[in-house]
C-alpha cells in the first residue's frame, strides 16, 4: 500500500461537498482514510485550528465583565496584604529609619518582578488553551514529550485539532536534547509527576491556610469561614460578580489613602525606587534582613492564583485587572504607609489602621474586614481548578465536579473538595488562634509553589516556545534567585508555624500517590491480561452462548484490547445483548476535547458479531455528562460512524489503493456489495437499544501480589482500598442510571 495518497481531483457528490474539499486539500495517509471513528467528515484533518479555551476572538465586552469579576475572586488576596506585610517585617520594631526604604524597595522590585514581569507577563503565556495551573503545565510536557506513565495514547489523539501545539519552526538542539532525556529517563518522568503533585499540594495546602488569615476574633472568623464555604455551591460567576464591587472599593480606599500619606508624610520615600536602600537594609541589618523577607513576601501571597485561576477567566481579563487596577493601589498603597512610618516608627504594628485619615477609618475598616473575608476566594477558585485536572490525569481520587457557569468555561465546583477545604480552615483558625504562625506557615507555602512554577516554566521555554538560552539564563539568575532567596527565609521559621504546610503536603502527597501508583499498577494488570481478538470471536461465536435483544456496554481503563472482567463474565453468565460497546472514558493532556471530536470508534471483525470498541475522550476541564445523558449521545455517535462507514463503503474508499485511482480520476465508483450490512447494523443498533441497554462497572478489588513487599501491601491493601471505599463510585461519576446498571466482581493481583 502507499504511505500516502494525494487526493487532487473533485469529487462530485452535493451532499459531501465540505468532505470532498477537504480531501482534496489534505494529504492524508491511507491508514488515516481507513480510520473507523465517528468523527464528523469534515473535521478528518490532521491539524485542525487551535481553539483555546477561551477563544482568541472573544469581544472586549467579554473581556472586560470578565476582567471586572477577576478583580473579586483573583486579588483579594494580594490585595489586602497591605494589611500585615510592614508589621510582620518589623516585628521587633524599626531599628533604623533608612529600614524603611529598604524594605519598601524590596517590596516595590519583588511586586514588580514577580507578580507583574513572571506572572502577568510570562507564565499567563504558558496556558493550556485557557488553563493555568501546575498540572496545565504538566500536560503541555506531556502533549510535546513522552513523559506520562499511562500508555494510553492513541495516534488518533493528536488528530484533535487542539491538540498539537503551536511550536517555532526553529529547531534548537537544547530542545531536542532535553526531550530525550525526558523520554528515555524513567527517574526524570518521576521527578516530573512528582513535581506537579507537589505544586498542586502545596496550593491546595495554600487554600487551606489563606482564609484563616484575618485579624477578626476567632469564633467570629470561624462563622465567617463556614459562610463563605456555604457560598462557593453558587459559582464564581455569582461570586466574583458579588465580591468585585467590594475589591475595588478596597483599591480605591488603600490607592487614595496612600496618596494622601505620601503627599502629607515623607514624598522622599519616592527615591525607594533605588535598590541601592535594599543594598544598604542588608548591610545594615545582615541576618536580620535576611529573616525579615519572611515578612516582604507576604505582599505577593495570592500571585500565584493569576495562574491557577485563568481558566476561569482569560489571559487578557487578568492582564487588564492587574495591569490598571491591582498593580497601581498595590504599588500606591505600600508608599503611602511607608511614608506615614518615615514619621511614626513608633506604630509599625498598627501601621494600616493608623495611617487612616480620620474622616475614612470606620469606611475603610469595614471594607477592610470584607476584603479580609473575600481574600481566600482567589485559592479556593483555584483549588477546584486544579483538583479537576488532576482527577482527570488520574492523581486525585474521584470526586464530583460541578460546571457553575453556561456562559463561561472553566467556573467548576467540587463538593467534597469543598467541605474538607472548611474542616481544615475552622480546625487551623482554632488551633493556632494568631495570624503571626499562620503567616508563617502561609509564606511557605506560597514560595515553595512559586519555585516550582519557575521550573516547568524554563522547561517550557526550552522545549516548546524554544526561547533563546540568551533570554532563559538571565530568567534563571535574577527571578530564580529571588525566589530562592525568599524560599531559604521562609523555610526559617519552620518551628514557627513552617511545620504546618509540609503536614498538609505529606497528607495530600500520600493521597494522590497512592491513588495514581494504583492506578497505574491497575492499568498494567489489565493491559497484561486484555483478551486477544481472536479469544474475543470465539467467545462471542459460541453457540452455547445464548445471544438477547438489547445493547450491553462494557466499562474499563483500556483504550486498546477487551478488559479481562468481560471473560470473567461470560464464564458466570453465559448470556450476551445483541450488541456490545466496550467503552473506555480515558483523558487527554488538553484543557478541552470538542465535542465532535469526543467519541472514537471501532469495529470488530466480523462486522455480523455486532461489538463496537468505543474510546470517549475528555479533556481535564471538561465535565462529564453535563448536557444530554451519556448514553444517548453514545448511540448517537455510533449510528453516526456506522452511516460515515456506509458512506466511504458506497464510494468505494474501502477498495485496494489500485481503485483509489480510478476515485482520483474521476471514474464511474462502484457500489460497495457490502452497504446492505451496513444499514443492517444501524437498524440491529436501533432494536438493541430500545430493547433496553445494560451498563456493565466492573468492581474490581485489588490486592498485593503474593510476595509483596510490606510497603507496597500498606499502599494496595489499606491506603487505597480506604480511599476507595470512602469515595464516589466510578458509576457516579459517569452518571450511569442504576436500574440498568450490573457490576461485574473481580479480583486483581497487583
């Protein structure tokens, strides 16, 4: 056969006009024109455009309702540090006046390198077609090198037309180099995941500590926690539209005040602007100063939710919000209160709510305790975020993930991730009672996900926007020092409250460890046993098997072979629907798969035995089941593929590659004999499935092989069957109806 088929001439049927244009315009293998799968004709292209998840076409009055709700659900953490960052950096009071425009310095340059040049700037540009995040990230690696430990790729996978990346034509040898030895080292492939479980720990850990930060008493903060958790089930669409109003009163007041400081105070505060003050704060105060980053770094605690809450807005709505709202009160803020202390060293505890003038104190006091309230919001948006990606990569056991939003993508909610997200805030705000440990703590936190973020970001720069090594090591140098600088500070206090995030990380790491090893010895174990097609036709042929009206559906892991759970079916249950789909619900490294290019097909021969392989894609902000229940939109896709079938039958495309040519030449095409067989399948289709349709779950239970080690039998037979028991069924998360549902038992040795 020829390797590839140039089709130039026209093919003149109306009613397949687009198909025939694309064939004309597209080389395509002869293997790809045999594919059976129900895409839609026209969309059988190779590299189709690239939609992102939130399209580069979208109107600046979308743009800008987005913009105005990011400013209440990105920022009100980075927003209200000012409250605490001067008085947790001079916790033992001012030593020296000159201190204070160090320290100003520092935190005008951190502001500035951070969270306006890496993240506004830089690492928005490394989403995942509209998804920030760590493991957005890990699925860019993903999609332009061989590093996941699934082996469940399909070439038909990079046919989804956004899944192929939008690569340089240069080729940089670094890249190449780089590529294999992430391809060829296993260890580096563990480093990797491990990597991405640690961020997403580490800003789950991060959700858990931001809203205990509030100088509110204790039970009222408490009451306040509960309520705003009570409030997430109605989305960010509804909250960020109620908070924004807030947030930027909150800017407006703290911008205005520190005009008003800086006018009335010290204006030679503007000459902070020289880091030769952060030159000479070290200088003076040497280990001091070192320690005292502890506290600067508090004025960029929440950067890190521009990230990881993009694809609940878009990368030009956080530009914009940060760029004119956030970035100029922040900067204004922290000048004004410099100022007021150039005169008042005395008061540095008390410096936000000193600073007030008279007249606006009790406004901007109750709109600093509703600020305080709203703070969290930006993590906890993110942390549904990326608990749903990593879900869907299989590092996070099942849990239910509701789409708040039908105007925009990527506004999810997730239940339980919600509740324990409350337990945790109300038993740390309980335990530690005082915001100078839970600060701590939080600045470890949020460094140690800045760092992490720094790496994939080089890695990106290296592989796929195939940066100049001119731009990389200057990035390298001044950001990943800084941020290693801070880090060492931070790291500490660890006696200090520090302890606290690392035991929220060892927790959620053991979690998601343990369920995605499992879940990949699960995948082995059944990639190794998967019935051949040969076993397959003489089960189905066997005439001692009593074949019923209706249409059965076989769930399992695999997207290549039939599961070992449907041999172990039919050996106890020698009955068999008329149809059978083995369905394999598997995830793609992209935020979003169209929902065209969802369903993958194929037939197994002899087309009279009736069994279809179904691989259902999604991407890891898609969400299951969110419109028409799955099971219609199966059967809806399978008649479609058995009709394109008929249609490539009749125009003689299933014929040996000597009559393509007479299909190229524009010769007379012969009827396939086989077309009847073909519209008898959607009518067998059609009886099967109103004779009723049978979803079979397998239940599977795991244990350690014999001769296990006592640590993997730990891992298999107590950490993962807890979590398993004690979390949502895969049949829930499907949405699978239960009166048509039987769930197969078996028991794998891993």
């Amino acid at each position: 056969m020829a390797d590839d088929v140039v089709l130039q001439e026209a093919i003149t049927d109306e009613t397949n006009e687009e198909f025939s244009q694309g064939l004309k315009e597209k080389k395509l293998s002869w293997q790809q024109l045999r594919r059976h799968d129900s895409l839609e004709i026209e969309s059988r292209s190779l590299h189709g455009p690239h939609h992102g998840h939130h399209s580069k076409d979208m109107g600046w009055s979308v743009i800008l309702r987005l913009a105005f709700q990011s400013i209440g659900v990105v920022y009100g953490d980075v927003g209200t540090s000012p409250l605490y960052v001067y008085s947790s950096t001079f916790p033992n009071g001012i030593s020296h006046n000159d201190d204070i425009l160090g320290v100003l310095s520092l935190i005008f340059y951190t502001i500035t390198l951070i969270t306006l040049i890496k993240y506004v700037l830089i690492v928005l540009k490394a989403n995942d077609n509209g998804e920030g995040g760590t493991f957005a990230l890990y699925s860019l690696l993903c999609r332009y090198a061989k590093v996941g430990f699934i082996q469940n790729q399909q070439a038909e996978d990079r046919e989804v037309s956004n899944y192929e990346l939008e690569l340089p034509e240069s080729t940089a040898r670094m890249a190449s180099w780089l590529k294999s030895k992430l391809e060829n080292s296993k260890f580096a492939k563990q480093i990797l995941l491990f990597a991405t479980m640690l961020g997403t720990s580490m800003l789950i850990g991060d959700g858990v500590l931001t809203p205990c930060i509030s100088d509110i008493v204790v039970w009222i903060s408490v009451v306040i926690l509960i309520l705003l958790f009570a409030i997430q089930r109605f989305g960010t669409d509804k909250v960020g539209y109620t908070f924004a109003p807030i947030i930027c009163i909150w800017f407006a007041f703290i911008g205005c005040t520190g005009i008003y400081n800086f006018i009335k105070y010290d204006p030679a505060v503007a000459k902070a602007i020289n880091p030769k003050y952060i030159i000479n704060y070290f200088q003076r105060n040497k280990k001091d100063a070192w320690i005292s980053l502890g506290g600067v770094v508090l004025a960029i605690t929440g950067t890190e939710a521009l990230f990881a809450d993009l694809g609940h807005f878009s990368v030009q709505s956080i530009q914009i919000s940060m760029c004119c709202v956030t970035y100029p009160a922040l900067i204004l803020a922290y000048t004004g209160q410099a100022s007021f202390l150039r005169k008042h060293n005395d008061l540095v505890a008390t410096t936000f709510y000193k600073s007030i003038p008279g007249p606006l104190y009790w406004p901007t006091f109750v709109v600093a305790v509703l600020a305080s309230i709203i703070a969290s919001q930006a993590i906890i948006s993110g942390t549904f975020s990326i608990i749903q990606q990593s879900l869907t990569l299989g590092c996070f056991p099942r849990v239910k993930v509701i789409h708040t939003s039908t105007k925009y993508e990527g506004q999810v909610y997730v239940p339980e991730a919600n509740y324990l997200l409350m337990v945790a805030c109300v038993a740390v705000t309980l335990g530690f009672r005082t915001t100078t440990n839970i600060g701590n703590a939080y600045g470890i936190a949020v460094v140690f996900v800045m760092t992490l973020t720094s790496c994939f970001i080089v890695l990106v720069m290296i592989m796929i926007w195939k940066t100049h090594i001119l731009l990389i090591v200057p990035y390298v140098l001044i950001v990943g020092s800084v941020e290693l600088l801070y880090l060492s500070s931070v790291l500490y206090k660890f006696d200090q409250g520090g302890y606290l995030p690392i035991t929220f990380v060892a927790v959620l790491m053991t979690v998601m460890y343990t369920w995605n090893n499992v879940f990949r010895r699960n995948y082995d174990y059944e990639l190794k046993h998967i019935i051949s097609p040969e076993k397959l036709k003489e089960i189905v042929a066997n005439p001692s098997l009593c074949r019923i009206p209706g249409l059965a559906l076989f769930y399992s892991d695999l997207v290549q072979g039939i599961p070992p759970i449907f041999k172990h079916y039919v050996e106890n249950v020698p009955a068999l629907q008329s149809v059978l789909v083995f369905i394999s619900v598997k995830s793609l490294p992209i935020s979003k798969v169209p929902v065209k290019e969802r369903f993958l097909f194929r037939q197994v021969e002899p087309k009279e035995l009736y069994v279809f392989r179904c691989v259902v894609r999604y991407g890891y902000m898609d969400v299951q089941n969110e419109q028409e229940p799955f099971e219609k939109v199966l059967i809806e896709n399978l008649k479609e593929f058995i009709k394109e079938n008929l249609w490539v039958s009749k125009k003689g495309l299933n014929n040996n590659v000597e009559n393509i040519e007479d299909t190229l030449d524009g010769r007379h095409l012969q009827e396939d004999m086989h077309s009847e067989s073909f519209e008898r399948e959607i009518e067998t289709v059609d009886k099967a499935w109103h004779a009723g349709i049978v979803h079979f779950i397998g239940e599977t239970e795991v244990v350690a092989g014999k001769g296990a080690g006592i640590g993997k039998r730990i891992v298999i037979d107590y950490a993962y069957t807890f979590l398993n028991r004690n979390l949502r069924e895969s049949d829930e998360v499907l949405d699978i109806p239960h009166k048509r549902m039987l769930k197969v038992g078996m028991t794998y040795e891993l």
